[in-house]
C-alpha cells in the first residue's frame, strides 16, 4: 500500500513481472515517464482554456499516416496571450527522417517555407483555413493554429525547449534536397516512406507499383510556369536491381495515367529512379529529369553523411583533449611561477636572500660501530 501511494505522488509506472507473481514472488519495476512535449507557459503564452471553437486535432485526422510516419506521441493544448488563443499540437516521431514525412503531410499548399524555428518551417493558411505555423524540430512536428508569421517570435521559445534527438536519428534525409527550384509550387513538396502516407499526399504514380516492401523514400514535387504545369517524383531505393525493376514498371504504366503520356519521361540513376509527367514539353521533361544526379546528396551542408558525421566527432574530441591538455600544462607553469615569485617574495620581506644554497641530505652511511678484533688461536680471553 505504502509502495502504491509513494509510486502515485511520484507519477511514475509500476509494472509487476507475471513470472514472479506465478512463483509466489512480486518484482515491481518502475519507469520514469517522459517529460511532456508542450510546457505550461513560454514567453507570454500560458495554457488556457479554449477562447471558441476548438480546430479539428490534426493527429486524429491522419492518424494512419503519422503511425506510418514513425509516431511516438502527441499533445494538443489552447494557449492564451493578450486575448488571443492558438491552437497547439506537438508529436514526436522515432527520427527526423519520420518528422520529414509528416511535416510535408501536414503543410498546406502555399505556405512559405523558412528555417527560423528549427530545421524547417512553414507559415501560411492551416488545414482549417486559418493562419498557422508549422515547424519542425529534430523529430518533432509542431503545428500552431491560430498564428501568423508575427508570431514567429514569440514561439522561439517553444522551439527551444523541445526534445533534441542526438545521433543519426537527427540526420535529414537526402531525397526530398534534390528537388529543382525554378518554377517549384510553394509547399507543393512531398516527401512518403509509405502507400498510406503517399496516396494521402496526393502521389501522381500508381502507389501498389513502387514496391513498398522494399523501403524507399519517394519524394512528389509540383512545378507551374511558362513551361506548363508538371509533376516530379523521385524515388530512391535500396539498391539500383530494384530501382531498375520499378522503373520499368512505371515506363509501361505511363499510358494509363493521362494526361500528355508522350512527353512524360523517367530515367534511372542507380539507386535513384525521376518520373516527369505533365503539360511540359518532351524535351523540358527531359531536360528536368536529367539535372537530379545522385552525387548531388553528398554536397548538401545541413546534411552530412554518416561517416562525415562520425569523423567530425573524432576530430572535435581529439580537438578538445588537445585544448585540455594546453590549458593544464598552462596552469602548472603560471603555478610555479606563482608560488616561485611568492617564496622568493617572502624570504625579501624576512631579511634572506630571495635565493638559498642548496642543502644536500645525508643518510649518514659511515661505519658507526668498532672495526671487529679478531685474537690468534692460542690467546686466551681473561675475565
């Protein structure tokens, strides 16, 4: 009882092994919750109740593409300042590569995308038709119904105190940095790991035709300018076998998706497959499959390969012994110095020379007993 009363004030988790309750014995594990996504209050915003009609809980509506996307876990709350309410919802996912996808689900076409909250951030109308901000930082997604581009600074604090997810886990994915921009729809990018999250993302390609069970990332872009209006999907897989495999799919099922089949175009780089379809002529479909190279992914500077990564790391630790190593030897030098100065000082001020002879210790080694005396053999010792 005692137990139980102590886990409840603490808030944490008790969980009892089955095992040990069948032989007779009770062993109770406990496990610290993990902090809250959204805090009570930052800056001026305080938790509040709601000031009208609540918007519709973005993670309910998408509650099979998020699952899809790696979700961890969400939370929604109303906050007020000055007689104004948001709307915010927060939601973890297992990496960025997750909060990638559902951050691309989740904007709006025509918002205008920024990096001043995190990693990436969009400003424009929200999926109620409101102003609303969306950004996301490491592996979480944020959306603030209700807000402008005037509130970007008063939401910095929020941004800064979400959870940071150190390792590859915070690494960006590549595909969706290889997207053209000239003539690209603002918030028109789509980045799926999934057929859920892809159809609900509005894919252009047959999505039971891009081989899912092998893992790859697609990436749907949409482009309108002189040239016409135009449809980009890259797709990248595991190895360039199954990435051949797919593009061939996709060249005989061109005819069956409309439009001007005779000006789409696909072609195969590797690991990477580009499909062009839209009112663009032949030769600018091709001219824009044929500009997205894979050696492009590995000069992109917000992210790093694996192994740039890990020996940035190496160099930043051995850069640091070495900063380390300088700064102690420093101080046992300025030390001596110190206390050298301070003991020829002192002795000034007692009369003494600041400098003394040097005194040499003696273990006083030398004989201290009689040499022994040794009598021939016809002596004889007298008392």
């Amino acid at each position: 009882m005692a137990l139980a009363v102590m886990a409840a004030g603490l808030g944490l988790c008790v969980a009892v092994s089955p095992a040990a309750t069948a032989a007779g014995q009770t062993s109770v594990k406990l496990m610290e919750p993990g902090a809250p996504l959204l805090p009570e209050k930052f800056g001026e915003w305080k938790k509040g109740a709601p000031g009208g009609a609540t918007p519709a809980n973005v993670v309910a509506g998408n509650k099979d593409e998020l699952a899809e996307c790696g979700e961890l876990r969400s939370q929604a709350a109303e906050y007020a300042r000055g007689g104004r309410n948001v709307h915010i919802e927060a939601i973890e996912f297992g990496d960025r590569t997750g909060a990638t996808s559902a951050f691309t689900l989740l904007q709006q076409p025509g918002m205008k995308v920024g990096q001043e909250l995190g990693a990436s951030d969009a400003v424009g109308a929200g999926p109620n038709g409101e102003g609303a901000v969306l950004f996301t930082v490491g592996s979480t997604v944020v959306l603030v119904q209700g807000a402008t581009a005037a509130d970007f600074g008063t939401l910095k604090e929020l941004a800064e105190g979400l959870p940071k997810v150190p390792g590859n886990r915070g690494v960006a994915p590549l595909l969706p940095r290889l997207v053209p921009a000239k003539g690209l729809v603002a918030g028109s990018v789509r980045y799926a790991l999934g057929p859920v999250t892809y159809a609900a993302e509005g894919g252009v390609l047959p999505a039971a035709s891009l081989g899912w069970d092998k893992e790859p990332e697609v990436v749907t872009a949409r482009y309108d300018d002189g040239r016409g209006k135009e449809a980009l999907t890259t797709l990248l897989y595991p190895t360039p076998e199954i990435a051949g495999n797919v593009a061939k799919t996709i060249e005989a099922e061109l005819p069956q998706l409309g439009g001007n089949a005779a000006t789409a175009k696909v072609r195969r780089e590797g690991t990477l497959v580009v499909v062009a379809t839209g009112s663009f002529a032949g030769d600018e479909a091709q001219r824009m499959v044929e500009n997205i190279h894979l050696r492009q992914m590995t000069f992109n500077q917000d992210v790093q390969p694996t192994f740039h990564i890990a020996a940035l790391q190496t160099y930043s630790l051995l850069e640091n012994i070495a900063i380390l190593s300088g700064v102690l030897m420093t101080g046992a030098v300025l030390l001596g110095l110190f206390l050298g100065v301070g003991r020829a000082t002192l002795r000034v001020m007692m009369g003494k020379p600041a400098a003394m002879e040097p005194e040499f210790l003696s273990l006083h080694l030398s004989p201290q007993n009689k040499p022994a005396e040794f009598h021939a053999a016809d002596q004889v010792e007298r008392s």
